[in-house]
C-alpha cells in the first residue's frame, strides 16, 4: 500500500472498522482467495457492551479491548492499518486514509465493507458535548470513569456541606440500555464499593438521576420488562425522570422542564448518530444518516460495496434493524462470505436474514432483564445468562478469564477492578487532560443476547 501502488496479484478486500461489522466480515474472509486489508483508527476492538464497566470501574479498559492483529494473527491473508478513512474515492475505487505519519494514503480495493459505526448524538446540541462526554470508545469510558471517581475526591475536600450534595449528583440522559446500566453501576459504587472509603461524605448519599423524554426506560423491550427494570432502578436510590427533555446542559448541570438540577458529573447516553459513509459514498440515507442498502447489504448501484452495522438502514418485517452488536456481527460474517463465493464463483447466498437472538441489559449487581421471541424474564437468572453471553463473544480467551473472575470477586465483595483516576499531568500541576482517541468503528453498546 504505497500511496496506490500496490502488487494486484490477488482482489484487494478493504474493511473499514474494526469492530463488531468489520471483524466479523474480515474472519469471514479468512480462507478468501483475496488480499484482505482492516483499517481502523486505532490498534484494538472493543467489547462495546462493557464499556459502561470500565467507566464505573468494575473492569479495566484492557479486559475488554484486543489488539485487531492479535485477534486476526492466524489470517495469512489479512493486515491492518492504523489510519483514519476520510473519503472514498468511487471512481478509482480507492479509500483516502489518514495514517500516523502520512494523510491522503490511497488504498485501491476490488471489493468494500464500510464498518464504519456511530458516534455520539447531541440532537443539535454539539456544545452540550463538552459538559456532558458520551461513551463510546476506550477513552471515553476512562474519561467517565476519571470524572465519576474525581467527583467523590472534590466532594471529600470540600470545606462546604452544601456543596457536597451538588459534587455528588450524577446525571445520565438517556435512558436505553447504556443509560440503566450505567446508573445502577453507579449506583452499586456508590452503596457498595465506596461506602467505608471516605470519612468527611458518605457516598450512598449521592443522587443518581436518569433523564429520558420517553414515557418509560428501556423503550426496546417489553413493557413488564421495562417496568421491572424502573423498579429496580429505584429500589437501587435511582431517581427516574420520564416525559421530560434536557433543555440545556453546562458546567453548573442540566434544566429539565425548566427546572435546574445543579450537578459536576452528567453523562450523555441519550443516542448515536451513523459515519459520513453515506456522504463518502453519495448514496441515499434515512433520515438519521445511515446508508440505505440492498438486501445483499450492498450499496443499490455499487455491487462491489456493503455497508454493515450502525452505519447502515435495512428494513426487516416492515421496521428497520435495530442498533445492536449481533446485527453488525450477522451483517459482517454475511458480507464477507458472500464475497468470499463471489471470487470462488460458487453460487450467491440468499438475501440477509436477521436472526433475532434477543436482547439483554443489566440493572446493578446481579440483576438483568433478558427478552427473546419466546420468553422473558428477570433477576439473578437472568444476570447469569447475560454473563455467560458476554464471556462468550469476547475476542480472546484470555479476556473470558480474567472478566469471569473479576466478575465473581466483585459480586462476593463489592471490590471493583480500577477504581483509579488516570490524568495526563503537565509538569507540577494535576489537572486532568483528556486526549480522546475515538474509534474509527464503534459498534452498538446495547446488548445482545
């Protein structure tokens, strides 16, 4: 990949994230008689339905991130580039890529997947952005973490009471599966972890509120199970604000219907917004911005491009797919097997077909909702089935140890695995620096069954 310049002696197949989507389609293309290039912004994928555990401080950003050429070692077929994908160039069939010490490297392909994910979704209100940090990526998830646990130290050195009540509220807008799961996490650092750990606050005091404009919390399951989840929530000291919009956000809290709640610590979990794939690409897109694809997950027009995951719009029995981890792990695999029969000219896969395998979130410690299309439940069984799925899809094995056991030692003791604030220091002074890294495919965080 010299500018261009490269061997033509096999098709070239450029996957654009390394995510969920993009992963999936490079292992698909394994046993490819292809060349198979990965680009992503950064070296490692992410378990994006854990993210909410290393921003509380169960997990640490290493057990649920994997170096991409660690994962795809044993693919004599497939590397990686650390760059970020700026355009695509139609015409000459190439991705513009900005790399570490070179930007605008062409990366000619005979086949595309756009992985691409989403970002952070501020409905119009960038600026909100900057006083309340989503959770998207590794760095996002450190620098929530950092901020929850600076909070309780500010609080701690504060010589007036009064302020303690503003320094310990926590505000999360949105209330999908990564608002609830990150509420009752913090909840449970709150009441368990840090309970004996200072002595001029008390931590269970902290006010935990989630804010959502609609009529109930987990909007994508059903009503018994979003019921039992609110429950929950409150029974943990979570106060639920339903029906009710954030008007403003900035550095003194958020006004909900008018109303100040002062607060340090808000945390925006309110939506995504898709890639500028649709605009690299010219294609058509809904509303929200994502590519409207065929039924082969190509782009109408362009059979040699998919565009898989959050990125994408693709409509099944009548609604569109869900933004979901397994929908861009179906869509990948498919992606990268029906190209891999397409260069062995074997015959074509049937249209995609999504699997609905179910959808899971957990509410504080031990406690998880579970729905697929023929049951649901509640409770500590539940919980144990989220478990054991999420152990399941995570890239190494390695990682399955070591999340299990920090698991089982946090439910029996309440210890979490990083309760650490990790700043960047310039010279004597301890102010923290945020250096955000996003990833260049971030995958959906609700969770999948």
């Amino acid at each position: 990949m010299n500018d261009g310049h490269v061997t033509r002696d096999l098709p070239i197949v450029v996957v654009v994230g390394g995510g969920f989507g993009g992963l999936a389609a490079a292992k698909a293309l394994k046993r490819a008689p292809a060349r198979v290039v990965v680009i992503d912004r950064t070296n490692h994928h992410v378990f994006q339905p854990l993210l909410y555990q290393v921003a509380t401080s169960i997990l640490t950003p290493g057990q649920i991130g994997s170096p991409i050429r660690g994962i795809l070692r044993n693919q004599p077929n497939t590397s990686v580039l650390m760059g970020e994908v700026i355009a695509v160039d139609l015409a000459e069939r190439c991705v513009v890529v900005d790399c570490l010490d070179r930007d605008r490297v062409r990366v000619h392909y005979d086949y595309l997947i756009l992985a691409t994910g989403a970002s952070h979704n501020y409905f119009g209100h960038k600026e909100f952005e900057k006083y309340a940090p989503g959770l998207k990526n590794l760095a996002d998830a450190v620098a929530v973490r950092n901020k929850v646990l600076r909070a309780f130290e500010q609080a701690e050195g504060e010589e007036d009471p009064a302020r303690h009540r503003e320094l310990l509220t926590f505000i999360l807008v949105g209330a999908g599966p990564t608002g609830v799961e990150m509420a009752g996490a913090i909840a449970s650092l709150c009441r368990i972890t840090l309970r004996s750990e200072f002595r001029r606050i008390d931590p269970a005091s902290a006010r935990i509120v989630l804010i959502d404009v609609g009529s109930r919390i987990l909007g994508s399951f059903s009503e018994d199970l979003s019921a039992a989840a609110h429950k929950q929530l409150e029974e943990l000291g979570v106060e639920v604000l339903l029906g009710q919009g954030v008007e403003h956000v900035d550095e003194e809290g958020v006004i909900v219907a008018g109303k100040r709640i002062k607060s340090k610590t808000v945390i925006w979990t309110a939506g995504v917004t898709p890639s500028p794939a649709g605009t690299w690409l010219n294609a058509e897109t809904d509303r929200s911005g994502r590519v409207r694809i065929a039924k082969d997950l190509t782009v109408p027009g362009h059979a040699e491009i998919f565009v898989v995951g959050d990125t994408a719009t693709l409509d099944h029995d009548g609604k569109p797919l869900p933004g979901v981890a397994q929908v861009a792990i179906q869509q990948g695999r498919y992606a990268g097997r029906l190209i891999r029969r397409r260069l062995e000219g074997k015959a074509m896969l049937k249209p995609f077909r999504y699997f609905d395998k179910g959808n899971m979130a957990v509410v504080g410690r031990g406690y998880a909702i579970l729905q697929t299309r023929v049951f649901r439940t509640s409770g500590f069984l539940a919980w144990l089935a989220w478990a054991g799925v999420h152990l399941q899809f995570l890239a190494q094995s390695s990682l399955r140890v070591s999340v299990f056991v920090q698991w089982v030692w946090t439910y029996l003791t309440g210890q979490r695995g990083s309760v650490l604030i990790v700043n960047h220091l310039s010279g004597s002074h301890t102010e923290a620096k945020t250096e955000p890294v996003p990833l260049q495919s971030s995958e959906p965080v609700q969770s999948s069954v």
